[in-house]
C-alpha cells in the first residue's frame, strides 16, 4: 500500500530521525503535483508514493561500476559511495553501507512481514530495503530502486 508523502517528516508516519537536520530544506515544502512535474514518472511512483521498480528494469544504476557518489534523484543528496556498491543478484542496486546522516528508516508492513525501508534524509523520498544478507563489513544490504538514484562521476 502506497502512502503519499507530503511536505513535513510528519507526512510520513514512523519515519525515525536521530536528528533532522534537513528540516528546513525547501525540498520538504514542494508538494505531491510539483513532485509530479519535476521527476520522471518512474521516479515520481518511487520516491513520492513507495512504489518499487520490477527488478532488473532499471539497467543504468544497476550496470554503473564508476568511480562516484550515488545521490538522490529527487533533491542531489549524497547517499552512497561507489566503493560499498557490491553485485547482490537481486536485480536491484545495492550498498553494504550509506553515507552517515544521507537516510531515515521506518518499519514498513506492507507485505505483511516487517522490513524496514529507508528514505532521503533531505527531501524524505523513498528509496528502497535494507535487509541483513549483505556482505562484510556490515552484513547489511541497501536494495535500492535505481530510477530513484542519479550517479556523479568522481
Ligand atoms: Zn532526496
């Protein structure tokens, strides 16, 4: 079930902040139909209203083995840094670990089982699942929707 995300953190119910630094950021005051118009229609259903990319669709940031930072489609936030890249089969990009303070996480249900799902610290967009099957050093996987992620070359 997709839950529309509005301007504020407490558009979206469970979302845990440590701290909220971005808190004042102009992206948290553009609304759902501007979100609409500024991002690709893919994009928009991920970051904006949870949706999840059928795995393997988006090849771009699936294939992307340069050197660089992974950021936020939706507002350019840094979040993951190609050296935590790591080849998970699942069809979808994933990192071992993020960049500190770039995500906030909330027990998502809707699958019936929890999982928790991370958004944009800045903009609060949806990104994808962290699960506990990734490799060393962290055991941590982020599975992350590649339409939602945009790559700067280092
Ligand atoms: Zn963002």
């Amino acid at each position: 079930m997709a839950t529309a995300l509005t301007a504020g953190a407490a558009a979206v119910p469970g979302l845990a902040f440590a701290e909220d630094p971005y808190g004042a950021s102009p992206f948290r005051k553009i609304n759902d139909a501007e979100w609409k118009l500024r991002l690709p229609a893919k994009s928009y259903e991920v970051l904006r209203h949870e949706d999840t990319e059928p795995p393997g669709s988006d090849g771009v940031m699936l294939n992307e083995h340069r050197k660089g930072t992974f950021a936020c489609l939706g507002c350019g936030l840094p979040i993951f840094k190609s050296e935590w890249k790591f080849e998970s089969g699942t069809g979808w990009p994933s990192f071992y670990t993020f960049i500190p303070g770039a995500l906030a996480k909330k027990v998502d249900l809707a699958i019936g089982v929890p999982r928790t799902e991370y958004h944009c610290a800045q903009c609060l967009g949806h990104h994808g699942h962290v699960f506990n099957d990734g490799p060393k050093p962290t055991g941590l996987r982020y599975c992350n929707n590649g339409v939602a992620l945009k790559f700067i070359p280092a």
